[in-house]
C-alpha cells in the first residue's frame, strides 16, 4: 500500500513547516516502476528540496563530530568537489578502433586494478532507472567501481574518525573513476565519472549490483564478495563500446532473511526484516526517516554495514561458499 499519509519523523532540529516524508519521496509503497527522486543529498546549484535543511545541519554543523569538525567535513567536500572537477573533459581527436568489447573490458578491469590494486570493477549498461528524475546521462555503458575502506577505523563508528573515513573512501573512489573516464578519453571515446552523492545524476547501486559487484543487503547497501558492504562507489560512463558483465549470486538473501544482527544494532530501528515495495521493485529497503534523522544528529553512522558478518575482513568468500552449499543441499 501506498504511504499517502505516514507519521511524521522526528527531527534533529524542529523545521517551521515540517518536510515530506523521506519514504513518500522514495516511493515505499509504490507499485509503478519509476525514477528515483532526490531526497536527502542537496547538489549545489540545484533547487531546494524538503530535507535541504537536514542536510545543511550536517554538513555545517553536525558534520563529523560537531561545530569544529564541521569545518573539516566542508574542507574534504571541497577536496572532492575540486578533484571531480575533471569528471568530463576534451576527448582525444584520434579514436582507437575497438574490433572486440570484450578484449576492450577486460583491458579497462586491467587498467584499474593495476592502478587501485584493491579494487572491484564491473560493467553493465545504463538502464532509465539508473538515473536520478531530472538528470540525464548521455552514454550507453557504465563502469563501477568499489573502493575499501580501512576496516579498523571503520569499526569506530558513529564515532568522528570513521565519518573521516568515509570521506577519504568517496575521494579515493572518485580518484578512481577520474582517472578512469580520463584514460578512456585519451582512447578518443567520450567517458564522464560520477563520484560524489551530491554531484552526480547517476545511482551507484543499481548498476553495481548489474555489473557483478555484489547483492543488495538487508541495510540498504551493497554487500560484496570481497569486502561485504565496507566500500564506497562510483562509476563511469563511456560510449566506448564494452562487453557487460552479469549479476551476481553470492547467497546475500539466503543470509538477510535470517540474519538479524543490523536490524537489532540500528539505533533508531529503521533496518526492515522483510523486503518492501519500492517504485514498482520488491527489494530491501531502509526507514527514512528514522534512518536519516539520525545519521544527521550523529555525524554520520554506517553502524550496519560493519556489525553484518560480510564485513569482517576474510570472511565473504567462506560465508557465500557455505550459503550456496547449503541452498543447494535443500533443493
């Protein structure tokens, strides 16, 4: 059914005419497929929406840890909105000839892992829900990538240091998808990186979860094979012509369905134990507007995605082996 009229969320701080619904605007409920709608992050220059005000208190005053780490958290923005400022550029007026898109992917997957050891990439092509209402995304491809963070630090959440931590992922990310579209321009094909929530008009998920990265969990994000959902995402698309990549099953269902363990550890208890409905897709799905309100209050959280068994260090490869063992011995 369809949330025409849901209670409304508590607030950090109190609003004069209270936003809509964060879970309206993401259409829980909603049985007609459609694009996804802003919410939550505000890209500069656009028009305000509902959550601006929340979002502002976290980047100016609750940012990281407070007033003063606030500043810090408007500092690395900048860093990244400086270091993306070469999403796009001039394309190299001699185009390579790519006679195999499959020698093509493999040699892009080359490229990256050979620059950003530890990274994962994948590729599919854009589809019309993969981007945001408004937006417009030009190329045909998409190459996303997944970037680990420091599994030490992180394990510090809510606390300052990890909201840090997630900062240096987004720029290490977004270094990667810069370099990236910037090779494949000097190939003479037309490529654009989308590497910060608050710039791009491209979902990272979606795509990731097409390219082969990962699952979607229980919590919201991606849970991948390597790093479960210790990463940060960005992608690339090109026109240069690629062979795509499938999904993958690592057992991520077979886990969430059962697995209670950051449905008890979220604060404000906004991880759901059954999928949802979700603009016409039946899928995991978060409480907005539990969710969100308290993200902002405490500097950020994550606090789910390192209490799920996927994220301690080692332990994917062992855990997916033993899910499909174990579904196939059922069947």
């Amino acid at each position: 059914m369809k949330l025409d009229n849901p209670p409304p969320p508590e607030y950090v701080f109190k609003y004069h005419k209270q936003p809509k619904s964060g879970n309206v605007t993401n259409g829980l409920g909603e049985s007609q497929v459609r694009r996804a709608t802003r919410v939550f992050h505000w890209p500069f220059g656009k028009p305000p929406h509902h959550w601006q005000a929340l979002d502002l208190h976290f980047n100016l005053i609750g940012g990281m840890g407070g007033p003063y780490m606030g500043y810090g958290m408007i500092w690395q923005r900048l860093w990244n909105l400086w270091q993306i400022r070469r999403a796009n550029g001039p394309v190299a007026p001699k185009r390579r000839e790519v006679a195999d898109p499959e020698v093509m992917a493999d040699e892009i997957k080359a490229y990256i892992q050979k620059h950003f050891t530890e990274s994962i990439v994948g590729i599919t092509r854009v589809i019309p829900t993969d981007i945001v209402d408004g937006e417009s995304v030009d190329f045909e491809y998409v190459i996303c990538v997944g970037q680990p963070m420091e599994r030490d630090i992180m394990l510090q959440v809510p606390k300052p240091a990890a909201g840090w931590e997630v900062m240096r992922g987004y720029r290490r990310v977004s270094k990667q998808a810069v370099k990236l579209a910037a090779h494949i321009r000097s190939l003479g094909w037309e490529a654009k990186a989308h590497a910060d929530p608050k710039t791009g008009s491209l979902l990272h998920i979606p795509p990731a979860i097409r390219a082969g990265l990962g699952e979607l969990g229980k919590h919201g994000s991606i849970i991948t094979r390597e790093w479960g959902s210790n990463v940060r995402l960005a992608a690339v698309t090109t026109n240069l012509p690629l062979a795509i990549d499938v999904p993958v099953d690592i057992g991520v269902d077979d886990l969430c369905v059962t697995c209670r363990r950051c449905t008890l550890d979220c604060p404000p208890g906004a991880i759901m134990d059954s999928k949802q409905m979700v603009r016409g897709v039946e899928k995991w799905y978060v409480d907005f507007d539990k969710c969100v309100p308290y993200f902002a209050e405490n500097s950020g959280c994550a606090i789910c995605i390192q209490v799920c068994p996927w994220a301690e260090p080692g332990r994917g490869p062992k855990l997916s082996e033993t899910l499909l063992a174990k579904r196939r011995k059922a069947a």
